[in-house]
C-alpha cells in the first residue's frame, strides 16, 4: 500500500482560520477536516487520471483494480492530518499497452516515457482461464508464469503522481476552506 502524505497544507491560511474560528468551539476542527475531506475525494477521484497520464493503462482500468482508503486526523487547535493508501494486485501484462502477432512477437509498453520493449521467451494463451502474457519457467512445456505489470499502489508511488496528487490536495483545499469557514461561522451543516 502506498500513502500519500499532507501534513501542512495552506499553512498562510490556517493563520487566518484560527483568528476567525477562535470563539466557536470545535469549529477550526470541522471546517478543517471538511475542506481535507473535500481534498482527498477531489484527489481520489483524480488518481486514475494521473496514473493513466504515467502508464500506459487507462483510468477505467486503474479505478476498476484499484482499493483506497483515507484517513483524516485531528486534534487540538486545528492540526489535520490527511493520509491517502491505494492497494490493489499487480495488473496482468495485457492491462498495459501489449501487442501480440501471429508469429508469437510479444511487444509491451507499461510507462509512457519508455519504448516498447520485445519479450523474447513470452506467448500470449488462454491457459488458466483468460487471456495473458506467460513464460515458460523451463525447457519443457510446462510449467509457465503469467508475466505482470506493477499494481495500482506502485503506480501511485511514481514521483510524478505523487506531485500531482500533492498539488490536487493543496488547491482544492485552498478553494474550499472559505466555503467551509463560512458554514461553520453561520451554523449551517452538522
């Protein structure tokens, strides 16, 4: 499982919000927590984007294999924590850009930045039930191993999907705290 971590997020403005939400009890801890919700959804819902943008999977594929969890933390004064875990099983080849031909060439391709790359020893067969990428382990028929690519947690932890992910986070809580200090001051929501 790879975790996206925020610690500090809009540190500027937390300033301003404590000023504001000094007199009403608990309310630095709701409009915080709710604009962090608010965050991790938009960032959650923005993940398969932001994987397909690195590998060569598509973002249905990404979100149909892959497990998140948030978790959001808190204590006195408005400290918010925020954490974000994607799991998942590793993807089989094919998930990724594979292609095959009748003469038995393999050609895969799983990050975008990099060529396709020829799999000398691999097939592509319908043997345990689907269609995969396999290799055989020794000199005679069987056994074989199905081949994969990385899982949805290992994507999440490229570099560059980290700094997205980062960013989604910080913007979209900048853009909803104003909204949540304002239904905390007038008393709307739970």
């Amino acid at each position: 499982m790879s975790v996206v971590r925020i610690d500090e997020v809009g540190k500027t403005s937390l300033d301003r919000i404590n000023k504001l939400l000094a007199g009403v009890p608990g309310g630095i801890w709701k409009a915080t927590s709710a604009a962090m919700k608010r965050s991790g959804e938009t960032a959650k819902t923005r993940a398969g984007q932001f994987a397909a943008a690195e590998y060569t999977i598509s973002k249905g594929s990404f979100m149909h294999n892959v497990s998140q969890k948030t978790h959001i933390s808190g204590g006195a004064g408005g400290v918010v924590s925020m954490s974000i875990g994607f799991a998942g099983t590793v993807l089989p080849l094919l998930t990724f850009n594979t292609r095959f031909s009748r003469n038995g060439l393999v050609q895969t391709q799983v990050k975008r930045n990099g060529g396709a790359a020829t799999l000398e020893h691999a097939f592509v067969a319908n043997i345990y039930g689907s269609t995969a990428v396999f290799e055989r382990v020794g000199a005679p028929r069987f056994p074989v191993e199905q081949k994969y690519g990385p899982s949805t947690g290992h994507m999440m932890q490229n570099e560059q999907v980290i700094e997205k992910m980062d960013e989604t986070i910080r913007t979209t809580f900048d853009s909803r705290i104003e909204h949540e200090v304002l239904r905390v001051l007038n008393g709307w929501g739970g």
